[in-house]
C-alpha cells in the first residue's frame, strides 16, 4: 500500500519553510535583507512558494486558471501595484523615501538582474532550451520539426482575419484592429516584438515610434494576460483526443514506442550526479554565448532582417540533437541540470515576471470593452489556427494551440514561461521558443510589408 505523499513547502516540512520564511520576512521589513540575488532570490523563493501553494490549493483557480502559475504572476503584480512591497522612491526634491519604511529598495534590487538585461530570464531560458531539446526523443525532433512552421502559420492567419473581421464589425477599423492590435499580440513579446515593430512604425512613416508603443504595449499586456488564463482554462477543459497531456505528436503519426524515452534512458537520467549538473551549466550557457555570435554574424549580413540569438540557439542545439553531435553523457547532464532548474525556481521566476514585466496600470488603462474583445479574439484565433493545422498535420490540438498559438500571442520568452506554467507543460518549452524568436521574426517581416501597403489607412 502506498503512503499519501506529506505535505511539503519547496520540499521542505512546513514548520522549517515557516521558520526560514519567517527569518526572511523579518529581514526584509526591517531593511537588513542583504542585496543582490541572495537576499533577493530567498525572498522570492518564499513569497512565490507562497502564492503558488494558494494557486495549488484553491479548486476554481487551479481547475479553471492555470492554477498556482497564475496567482504568482498576478499576486506579484498586486503587490507590486498596491506599494506591498519594499521599493525606494525618488521625491520632487532629489531626495530617496523607502513606502514601508524599511530602507529597502527590494524592487529595484530584483529589477536590477529582471530587467533591462533579463539576465536570470536568458539564464533560466538557456537551460530549459538546452536541456529540453537535448533531452527529446530525436525521431520525435525530427518528425515534429517540418510540422510545426505551418500551426504557426496557421495561428497568425486565423488570429489576423478574425481581429480585422470583429474590429471592423465593432467600428473599431479594420487597419488599427490588424497593425495595432493583432500585429503586436503576434509579435512576441515588447523588446522582440512591439519595440522594433514601432520602428517599422515610425520607418513608414506611419507615426512616430513612441506613438506606436504606446499604443501597443496595452495589447502586447492584455493579449499576454488573456493567453496565460485560456492556456490554464484549456489544459483542464479539452480532453480525448484533443489532449496528448503534454505530448506534442500524436501517437498515430508514429510508432508510439518512437515518442517515448526508453526505460534505459530514464534510469541514466535519474541517477542524479552534481557533477553531470554542472557541465550542463556550461553547456547550456555556451549554446546561448554560441547564439549571440550568429546573431551578430547575420544582422551583419543582413541587417534589415533581425533574429533574435534564442532563435539561433534553438536551431543549434536542435541540429546537435538530430546529428548526434553531442555525446549521451552530456545530453544527460543537461536535462538534469534543466530539470534542477525547472523544479526549484520556476515559481522564482514567475515572481520576477510577475514585479517585472506585467504592469497592472497599463492593463487597467487600456481596459474597455472593444478593446479587450479584440485582444481576446487575436488570442483565441491564434490558438485555433494552431489547433486546427496542428491536428491536420499530426499534432495534438491542444499542444498545438498552446505552443504554436498562444505562445505566440504571449510575452516571449517570459509569456513562453507563464503559458506553459498555467498549462503544466514546461517540456514544450522548445517549441514555445521557436513560436516567440522565430515566429516573432515572421511577424516583423509580415509587419513591413503591411505597413507598405496599409499604413496609410491608420
């Protein structure tokens, strides 16, 4: 018979994760928690553990809204919205004030490796890439791969045509529901997405670049919102055979033993050794450095055609993956090292997403009822195209719809992280990547050549 599985907080019996929290919180109120990403990272280790354990526990938020990855996102962003949380800030005369009194700047302490550099984004991202693609089944790599480029053209064609349609219908106009609503959601993210996008805004002569952000950053917020909440609401509500539960391919498309990982290979990866942890460190930090220099190669060639290094790193890790480039040991040390990541600071991460990159205001701001059915259906339309070729060509439609739909009207890499959280499937990690870097380059492309010939209508 087996034991119920006991109660733990971040693997920790509750009496000792309450004791360390308590240690932290009292730090942190009184302003003496240690700068840096140690007092930081142990605050946010308690406070989302927190959140997500709430999230877990509360049946119509995890059976219906993605559950615990959700209420760290936006409980975070709560906080954060209401002054909960220690932040320095700068009065009329120069001066610094601290809102809980306690001398601490914690915001700007997480801001400050979240944002501008993302630098604990591009680490956590480069080993999820790494380690998920190393750890697939190559066969399966390999036949998901040629399927994959039309789910996504599938998301943008129906996301687009729907938005003009109901935006045209609403009298919102047919243009502004296309280029400043539907391009943006697509676009992948604000720095892969909008910001270059009103670029080629302001390069068409269309408006000015701050013009054009400021008009689709609302979009940008909502769409990511609303595809985080469908991606937990339709993980619980598909079931059948719309549902791998996680797998990408169907089972029909192949030998089913092809898409899956031998008892042999499991057995390697769970003996667990620090060491094989630590060459996966470097490996997955070298694929990404590998990333950049061939992005700094091709702006040089063609520079009016920008893709992002994550784009060039999935490629590479995916070419090293198909041609056995890599021996096994080393694609074992870097699933382990991803899984070790993947298990103890996701809900750090969603901390970070959640104080960093969600802004409530300009959420709240752009909240009319026009606008928010527009977001909603260049979201939805965009996981209905995925679903609807992905199923033609092989692919389940629910996996097909997160990845190659919603993850391509999220945030990038940071939506990719909250999407695949609220719908408890991390392993398609990959594919969400490839949606926001190379999908997201695609958009920009499309971005150009529609302003070419609508911008004049806005």
């Amino acid at each position: 018979m087996n034991k119920e599985k006991s109660f733990v907080l971040f693997n920790l019996p509750p009496i000792f994760f309450a004791i360390f929290s308590a240690i932290i919180l009292i730090a942190t109120y009184l302003g003496v928690l240690p700068e840096g990403m140690a007092g930081c990272f142990a605050f946010m280790i308690v406070v989302g553990t927190i959140l997500y354990e709430i999230g877990e526990r509360t049946p119509p938020i995890r059976a219906y809204l993605g559950g615990g990855a959700i209420v760290v996102l936006f409980g975070v962003a709560l906080l954060n919205y209401f002054n909960l949380l220690p932040a320095a800030v700068k009065l009329a005369d120069g001066t610094t004030s601290y809102n809980m009194k306690a001398h601490l700047d914690l915001v700007g302490n997480i801001r400050k490796f979240f944002r501008p550099t993302g630098a604990f984004l591009d680490f956590y991202i480069a080993a999820l890439i790494t380690g998920s693609i190393l750890g697939m089944n190559r066969k399966l790599l390999v036949k998901a791969a040629a399927r994959y480029f039309p789910a996504i053209i599938g998301a943008v064609a129906v996301s687009f045509t729907l938005t003009t349609i109901v935006g045209t219908l609403m009298g919102f106009g047919t243009a502004k529901s296309l280029l400043l609503i539907a391009l943006p959601i697509m676009g992948g993210g604000m720095g892969a997405g909008a910001v270059p996008l009103s670029k080629i805004f302001e390069g068409a002569g269309t408006m000015s670049a701050s013009e054009a952000i400021s008009i689709m950053t609302p979009a940008v917020a909502i769409g990511n919102a609303i595809s985080i909440v469908l991606a937990g609401i339709l993980s619980k509500a598909l079931k059948g055979k719309l549902n791998g539960n996680g797998m990408l391919m169907q089972s029909g498309v192949a030998d089913p033993k092809e898409l899956e990982i031998s008892p042999e290979m499991q057995k390697k990866r769970d003996n667990i050794s620090v060491q094989k942890m630590g060459i996966g460190l470097l490996v997955s930090c070298s694929f990404f450095a590998f990333g950049y220099i061939v992005a700094k190669c091709w702006d040089t060639i063609v520079p009016s055609v920008s893709i992002h290094a994550y784009a060039w790193m999935i490629i590479t890790v995916a070419v090293c993956k198909i041609t056995n480039a890599l021996p096994e040991d080393i694609e074992i040390a870097c699933y382990q090292w991803f899984q070790f990541i993947m298990k103890n600071l996701t809900t750090t991460l969603l901390f970070g997403i959640g104080l960093c990159y969600l802004d409530l205001n300009t959420v709240i701001s752009s909240f009319s009822l026009t606008y928010l059915i527009l977001c909603l259906v260049a979201s939805g339309g965009a996981f209905l195209g995925a679903a609807l070729i992905g199923n033609f060509v092989g692919f389940y439609p629910l996996e097909a719809g997160i990845t190659a739909g919603l993850c391509m009207a999220n945030m990038g890499g940071t939506g990719d992280v909250a999407v695949l959280s609220a719908a408890d499937r991390m392993e398609l990690m990959p594919f969400a990547q490839i949606s926001s870097r190379l999908g997201g380059a695609i958009i920009l492309v499309i971005g150009s050549l529609m302003l070419s010939v609508m911008g004049g209508l806005l």
